[in-house]
C-alpha cells in the first residue's frame, strides 16, 4: 500500500478503531472472554471491552509461530478493514540462542558480531512469528546499583552510539518488507532511564539539559541515525515531567529537531504512571498529556482508548494527533510487509529448523568468548594445563542461570554449564566438584566438602556470581559486594593455600573487594548465554586468549558511586603524590580512583608500546590530525590488544572531561609481532555542547591519551587553531 492508500484507510476508520489501534496488550487479553462471552481476567480488571481488544492495533509477549499464526488468522477475520496486528516482545539479548548480555557484549568492543547477534535474534523471532523487539536499550548509565546496567554496553556515549546502531543494523538489515527475516527495532528508554537516582529502579532523573545533549542522548539518537523504526519513552521524570507525557522531549527533540517520524510507545503502563508521578489527576489528563506528547502507542493501560473519543468530541484534542499516530502505525505495517502477508516469517517448520540451530549458537558461543574479561592474573595462573587437577567450587559450577534477565525464549537448562564443559576440556587431568555454598547460604558441610575437594588439588576454580533475579528490571542494589556466603567460601578456602582462579557470573559491575584481592586470578564471565560454560571453559583453558575491555569502570566500594571515566577534574583535584592533602576533592577513606578503569582487560600474552606519534601539534577545522602507536606482542601466544584513543580539551567554555574516547583499534598480533594502530581525528570529534547548547569546537589546547584503557595511556598535546 502507498501513503495515499493508508491515508484513506485512516479516513475509513471510527474513532474507536482508531483508539484501539494505539492500544498494545498482552497475549492473554485474546482469551479474555469466557464461554458465555462474559469479559473475563485482565480485560475486567483493566476495565476494556471486547470490541477495543478486537481492534487493537498490536501485541506484546506472545511468541511462537503457530500460535501468532492463529491469533492473527483469527483476529483479520473480525477485522472490518483488513489491518493486521503487530506483534512485539523483549528480544534483548536473543530470542532463543541466548547471547551474552548487552553490558558482557559491550565489553566485546566488538560491533560486527553485536550486529551479526541482533541478526540471528531477529531471524530466530522472524520465524516465530513476531515483527518488533523492544531492544536496543541504550540507556547510558553511571550507576552499578541500577539493575538494567545489565541491559546496557557501559558507561561511554561514544561507544554506546557504535553499538546503538550496530544492533539496529542487525536487528532490521536493509529492508523489512524484503527481509522478513528481520525485525523493526525499537530503542529504548526515552530519555535518560539509565540516570535514575541512586540507581533506584524507575527513580527520579534530573539534569541539565547540556549533561542530557552531551551524554546520555547521542546513543538514541545514533540509533535513529541508523534508521530504526519505532522508539519507547522511558518511566523516569526528566526534569520534574514524566518522559510519556513530556512534550518538550518526544515532540520537540525527538520528533521537531530530530525528524523521528517512526512509532513512539510508551512502557508499561507509563501514561497512567503519570497520576503516580503526581503529574495527571486521572487516567483522561494522563491521555491528554501523553497524546500531546506525540505517544503513538500505550502500552498496557487504557488511558487512550478509555478517553480519547471524548477528548476529541469536546475538542481538547485536536483528531489529527490521532490521525497521525494511527498513520504512523499502518506505516509500520506497511513497512513489514503485513497488509501483504499478515503471517510475515511466522513458519512453524522453519521455526524447528532455525531456532537455536547449531549454527547461531556458535556465534553465541563466540561472542562469549569475546566477552570475558580478564581482570587479574598472577603469576600466570590461567591459562590452567590440560593436565591441570582442578577442584571446580561455588555455586555456579554446575549452575545453568547463567543466561541473566531478559533471556525471552531462551532455556536455562539448555545453557551448557561450566562444570560439564571443563571436564571435557581438561582430559588429561581431572575436574573435582564442590558446591561450596549457595548463592546466598552457606552451610558448614558445604565448607567442609569443599575443602576436603580443594586439598586434592593443584588449583581451585571458583565460580561465583549474582543469580539472574539480582539484576535486570526491578533488580537495584545497594550492596554490590558478592553475596556474604559466597565471600566467606572465598575466604575459606584461601585458607587452603591453593591458588584460586574466580570466574563471576553476574549482571553489573561488583564491588569485587573480597574475592579479588584474595584470587590470583579472575574472570569476569558475565551471564555469557546459551555457551556460557563452553566459551568461559575455553578461556580459562586457553584455547581462545581472552580480549575483552571493561565498558563501565568496577568500583572500589558504593561509596564512590558514581565513579566513571571520564569525570571532570575539579578546582581542586587530587594530587597523587600528596593524597595526605585534606582540602582536595578526595574521600579520607578511599582513593578516588576506581578498582579497575574503563577500558581495562587482561590478555594472556603482553603487549608493549612504542612512542606515540602525531602527524602535527596544531588542527585546523579543514586538516585532520593522524595519530599512530605501534605495538608489539612481547609474549608467546598471540593476542588481541584494543589500543584506545583519548581526548582532554584543556580549557572549554564549559568544562570538559579529564578524557573521552574518541576511538579504538584492534590489533591482532602473533608472538613477537608488532602492528600499527592509527587514529585520525578532526575537528567535528571535538565538539561538545556549549553553555547555549550549540554544538562547536573550542580552539586552544587539547591532550591526546593513547593506551590499553583509560588509565594507562601515554599523552601529547596539540593545539585546534
Ligand atoms: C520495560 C521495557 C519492556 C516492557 C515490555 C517494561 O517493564 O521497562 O523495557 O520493553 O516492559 O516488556
């Protein structure tokens, strides 16, 4: 159908199927009358009758081929008009094949298989029958307590954009309408979410509008740049009005200045959260606001459908707000190829045939591998050798949560689990199990057993972690120290004398006091997906050399939250030689730096830099600086190094951050070879948003930090004339 088309199905349509087709519900709405055609269940308690779930324009949750088939089989035939229904889900980190977590795949700083990840979700979805997923979620987030950390790639809006639009690329490929492989994608949370205070799930979020521009937008806005389809408002007040009802936000940065003319919907009930917020009296002025927000789609409450006809009849609404979101919609639908083939990909057969196929599982697999980092390493304890005999302790030894929240489709006993995959890694030796502790009990046999287990070995692993419940939605802490039983299992067994290597499992930066300074050796595994113990089994046996980066800096304790790369120096910073010095920005009880820095990760081998060289010490607007490092593997396994491009403007109308990544290289280098990174830089990556939010360039003097991570870097200066 063409625009004109569309535009005149809009006009054929009443003003309650327009409603209700901007109403989104879960599946079981469609089963909510019972044989005597009373309304039953969530349409009673929702208040929603028959004829708006009839005609509602979409649905979130349901999965699986044959039964999208039969509800959209059964819902065209009531449909007057012939408008297919959308179906949507959380497809974050895969559908089925589970990958890594988005925070685990971030440390990967690897875009090519982040977008080959979202490709394989949406194929596996596609087939399944669904057409949306509400992902990527690129909230950018400073705080390890907030739960959804785990859904993010870090703290760097840098980094983020990269991977914003990578995962859209892969979730949506060229065409819909000639793929019907993929799916529309849907960035998430508008604006800010991941700034929620004290990173207290759906807590307030308040900011200067320049800190929003600089940081915490460019992510959304990347992902628009890559063209994704439809964007979701967040459940957070962004300065004191709530983001689905606020105006400013949707219709002036996203839709006005921005050009986003795809589909907004709302979270989960977040227009009528607006009464709760203390923003809208009742659900009507929640509708009202949010309608003239430019909300295309409510999500799971019925403020729209309950009062937008009445808003329009006595004219406080204008109609064309609703003629445009239901446009806006029918496009979406358009685009999918629906109004054509209603099904889409929605092929049970194929379903059996693709869904977690041998095939998508590896790049999962690899993707894991890439997404371990190493974050200590004495004396070489890893690699462990073939004939290694190990005692594999702690709770997720043999533990299949290790797919972490937000896993859709997947099955955790379908993870392979690290004990099964060590043992057929390591023939030579032999793999002694323990459970040590619980994840959060710890009771005196397992302590007994365990060391009784680690006595006949030459090395202990233990594998240590969050469950999947203690991240993710509605998961915040405010202790982000392992569970105490698992911290008293380390500290047990130290007492063994062995030497331990600790592989966590977990959904967020830890508070790792406890376990790292009691290991020789420690894997930060993440919730590693489908292959988790295959991938994790694989590096702590070297077969893959571990590469992986960290994207948001490990703190020192709570107390230092929020602790992020690239803070600002303050009028009286810290001098690290006289840390004795009472009136400077500093804690009297805590360094200020964090325990392990943005971009910081271990390699088996060692790599070592030459000088860094660059091609002038001034810019200019029209000439770009070239910037190169060489670096040599100076240890006997190749490796992967991720040679890292820092920026300080110096002096900035507005203050500027000690250091922003400006770029990465990776370099994959044999023993004894060396390999150049070059970087080049211009003026438009030294922009930042001034005192009036224009977006230039300061001339004067700027360091240029080149390193392994962000704290480790060699520094030169040029001046942008
Ligand atoms: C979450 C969203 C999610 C939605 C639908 C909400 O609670 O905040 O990220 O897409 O539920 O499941």
């Amino acid at each position: 159908m063409n625009n004109e088309q569309l535009l005149d199905l809009v006009k054929q349509m009443t003003l309650e199927e327009k409603t209700a087709q901007l109403l989104q519900l879960t599946a079981n709405f469609y089963e909510g009358t019972n044989v005597e055609g009373q309304i039953t269940g969530p349409m009673e308690e929702m208040g929603i009758t028959e004829q708006s779930v009839d005609a509602s324009g979409s649905i979130l949750g349901l999965s699986g081929a044959q039964a999208i088939i039969d509800v959209q089989q059964a819902y065209m035939k009531k449909s007057r008009l012939g408008i297919p229904l959308l179906f949507m889900a959380d497809v974050v980190h895969g559908f089925k094949t589970i990958f890594p977590i988005p925070l685990a795949i971030g440390c990967s700083w690897d875009t090519e298989l982040a977008e080959k990840s979202a490709e394989i979700a949406a194929r596996e979805s596609a087939v399944s029958g669904l057409h949306v997923t509400f992902a990527p979620m690129v909230d950018l987030v400073r705080d390890p307590r907030w739960g959804r950390v785990m859904e993010t790639t870090g703290e760097d809006p840098y980094l983020n954009s990269l991977f914003a639009a990578a995962f859209v690329r892969g979730y949506q490929g060229d065409s819909l309408k000639d793929e019907p492989d993929r799916l529309a994608a849907c960035v998430k949370h508008f604006a800010a979410y991941g700034a929620a205070e004290g990173g207290r799930d759906y807590n307030t979020v308040d900011m200067s509008e320049r800190n929003l521009r600089e940081y915490y937008l460019p992510a959304y806005k990347a992902a628009l740049d890559a063209g994704v389809e439809m964007v979701m408002t967040s459940f957070n007040t962004v300065d004191g009005i709530p983001a689905s009802g606020n105006e400013k936000l949707m219709r002036g940065i996203l839709r006005e200045e921005w050009g986003f003319d795809g589909v907004l919907i709302s979270d989960w009930a977040s227009i009528r959260e607006m009464i709760a917020h203390g923003s809208a009296e009742d659900d009507r002025e929640a509708a009202y606001r949010a309608i003239r927000a430019g909300v295309d789609m409510e999500m799971m409450t019925p403020c729209y459908v309950h009062h937008l006809p009445e808003l329009i009849e006595n004219g406080e609404v204008d109609e064309k707000l609703i003629d445009e979101a239901v446009l806006r919609i029918l496009q979406l639908k358009e685009k999918l190829g629906l109004f054509d083939n209603p099904l889409r990909a929605a092929d049970p057969e194929r379903e059996r045939e693709i869904v977690f196929s041998k095939e998508h599982r590896q790049v999962s697999y690899e993707l894991a591998t890439k997404s371990a980092v190493l974050l200590k390493n004495d004396d070489s304890v890893l690699p462990l050798q073939p004939d290694a005999n190990v005692a594999l302790i702690g709770p997720f030894a043999q533990s299949p949560d290790i797919l972490g929240w937000w896993s859709c489709e997947g099955v955790k006993e379908d993870a392979v689990k690290l004990g099964t995959a060590l043992q057929e890694r390591l023939t030579g030796g032999k793999v002694q199990f323990a459970q040590g502790s619980n994840v959060h009990t710890i009771t005196a046999e397992q302590i007994a057993e365990a060391l009784e287990v680690a006595s006949k070995a030459d090395l202990i692993v233990l594998a240590l972690g969050e469950d999947s419940e203690m991240s993710g939605e509605g998961g915040s802490r405010t202790d982000i120290r392992l569970p105490a039983a698992q911290l008293e299992l380390v500290k047990q067994l130290k007492a063994a004398g062995k030497p331990i290597a600790s592989v966590i499992f977990n959904g967020r930066p830890l508070d790792l006091h406890g376990v790292i300074d009691e290991s020789d050796a420690v894997l930060e595994a993440w919730f590693p997906g489908s292959e988790g113990g295959a991938a994790i089994a694989d590096v702590l046996t070297g077969v893959v050399n571990p590469s992986a980066r960290l994207t948001m800096s490990f703190p020192q304790s709570v107390g230092q939250i929020p602790v992020y790369y690239n803070h600002f120096n303050t009028g009286r910073p810290l001098n690290p030689e006289k840390t004795e010095e009472r009136y400077v920005s500093k804690y009297i009880d805590s360094p200020n730096e964090p325990l392990l820095p943005f971009g910081y990760g271990l390699s088996y081998t060692s790599f070592s830099y030459g000088d860094l060289e660059v091609s002038s010490n001034e810019m200019t607007a029209e000439e770009s600086l070239s910037i190169q490092v060489r670096v040599t593997n100076t240890g006997e396994r190749a490796g992967v190094e991720t040679v890292q491009l820092y920026v300080r403007d110096v002096t900035g109308e507005v203050v500027r951050p000690m250091r922003e990544l400006k770029g990465y290289v990776k370099l994959a280098l044999a023993p004894g070879e060396s390999g150049t990174a070059t970087f080049t830089l211009n003026e438009e990556q030294l922009r930042y948003h001034h005192s009036d939010l224009s977006h230039r360039s300061d001339r004067g003097e700027f360091h240029l930090l080149v390193g392994a991570n962000s704290r480790d870097t060699q520094k030169k200066s040029f001046r942008l004339v």
